[in-house]
C-alpha cells in the first residue's frame, strides 16, 4: 500500500512517503523525524545515523524482517529502491528518490524484502537517519555488490 | 547514578553518559545512536533533530517527565545542565559537557527535572539527535531564557 503525502507518483508496494515538519528557527530549525503515535509507527528497535560522502555509494542491501523509516537532515540523498519481490503489482520496478532539506525534507519507509541503496549527491557528506524497527540483526540482512546484474540501475549515471 | 564508560567526572545525579561506536568506512561511517536492547533503554517516544548554527544557543529547557537521549552526529556542540532540584547529592551543580566526533561520540541521557541547554561551537551548523522516551508534549515541559539569573552559566564565554 504506498501512501504519500508528497507526490502522486506511484510507489513500491510497500513503500510510504511522508512530509517531514521542519520548524524554522534563526538559530538552527528543529526537524522531525518519528513519533510513536504516527500512524505507520510499527516499533522501535535501533536509531543509528549513516553518513555518506561525496562520491560515495551504499548498495545494495535487502532485509528480512526490519523495517527501515529513513530521512536526511543534513546534505542530500539519491535513494533507490527495487522490487524483485515475486507476485506484487510492482515485481520488477525501480524507485529512485531523492531526500534532503528544504524540499525532500521526508520520511521514508522501506519495508523487508526490498533491495535498497543510497548515494550522496552534491559536495558536502549527508546524513541518513534510520528509526528501524529491530536492532541491527547480521543474519536478517542480506548485501549484493552495488553493480549487481541482476539489479537494473547502475549508479554514478545522472 | 550517574554512570559513565568515558570520564572519570562525577555527573549530576541521574545523567548518564556512554561512548558510542563510530564504524569507520571511506565511504562514511555508520554512527550508532541507540538500541531497544541497551541497558539503559526506557522507551521511544519521539525521535528528532535540533540543528544549531554557529553562534547560537539553544536554553534553558526543563522537562517533567521526558528523558532526554542525546548524541552530536555532525559538527560540536556544548551542552550544560544545571541541578536545582531539592536533596540530590548534585543540587546546585553545573554540568559542562562538550559532544561531537570523533573524539566525543557519546551518548548523553538527562532525566527530567534538569535545566540544559547547548550551544554551537565552531564554525559549521551541528546537528543534535534526541531518541526521547514520550513524544513531544508542550505541557511537561518549562523554559527559561538563555541569560535567566537564576542559573549560575553565562553563555558564550569560554
């Protein structure tokens, strides 16, 4: 069921899309990211940050179990998504988002059992923020080069 | 109890301060921030971002019922709490913390019925995380302005 309260375009089943308040502050703004009584909040199990730099990729991984709820307060993000899920209505397609201040300042949830990776974009390191809902579990997640064949999207191509 | 696994520092009693692992990678670290299964683990409430630019500072908060758990994922920060509660063994103490990477990776965990505040140092906006354990509520909490005489800390000298 992807939901957005941003754009009409479709997403991967699965996959939701919200705006995030960004409450402007001359000293600095305050910028949310997850509360838990969001509607799609499912739990908490580990809040970790991981910075990317310029140039730089990290792909691909896919989860078992964990639910990722993403955002990027600082810098600016290329995420993208595929779906080679068997028998959804969105088996074969790619997502390709992009995430950072003012703008795309949201939050996106990656359900398991969908390949993601993410890229900085511009020339300063950005920051990816994951609520996920487990901890960080070594044997519920599975990693693929980021040139996989078997995954249609060859990054560091604009 | 105050608790610390870096310093040696006595903190203001219920403040607890723990290192935090940075997982170095050329393409970025992965900063860790906090897990559903660490030991001093509440509950999630609300997780978000205070950004605060240079020069700024950000005071004086007091919560009844939140606890704050804090860490510096990008650029410096410092952060003073102040202990006026009745009958602790730190009452009327003053505590001057300074937080970011990559000396200083921590996590720092206020209980509720403190004063803090912080401030930017240097020259780059930093960015403050807090994995609060109820969401945002404007009734439990009080504040005071940066300069209040009733607290012994004067902002911006160093």
């Amino acid at each position: 069921m992807g939901q957005s309260s941003m754009s009409s375009e479709p997403l991967i089943e699965g996959v939701t899309l919200t705006v995030l308040r960004q409450i402007g502050d001359r000293r600095g703004a305050v910028l949310h990211m997850l509360r838990s009584d969001a509607p799609e909040f499912i739990g908490f199990g580990e809040c970790y940050f991981s910075e990317v730099v310029p140039g730089s990729v990290k792909a691909w991984k896919r989860h078992r179990v964990q639910t990722q709820t993403l955002a990027v307060p600082v810098g600016r993000v290329r995420v993208v998504i595929y779906d080679d899920r068997e028998k959804t209505p969105t088996s074969g397609q790619l997502q390709i988002l992009e995430l950072g201040r003012p703008d795309a300042y949201l939050r996106l949830r990656i359900p398991p059992g969908l390949w993601y990776g993410f890229e900085c974009l511009g020339n300063a390191p950005a920051l990816l923020a994951n609520c996920a809902d487990t901890p960080h579990d070594p044997n519920e997640c599975e990693k693929c080069p980021e040139d996989d064949p078997g995954i249609p999207y060859r990054w560091g191509t604009r």
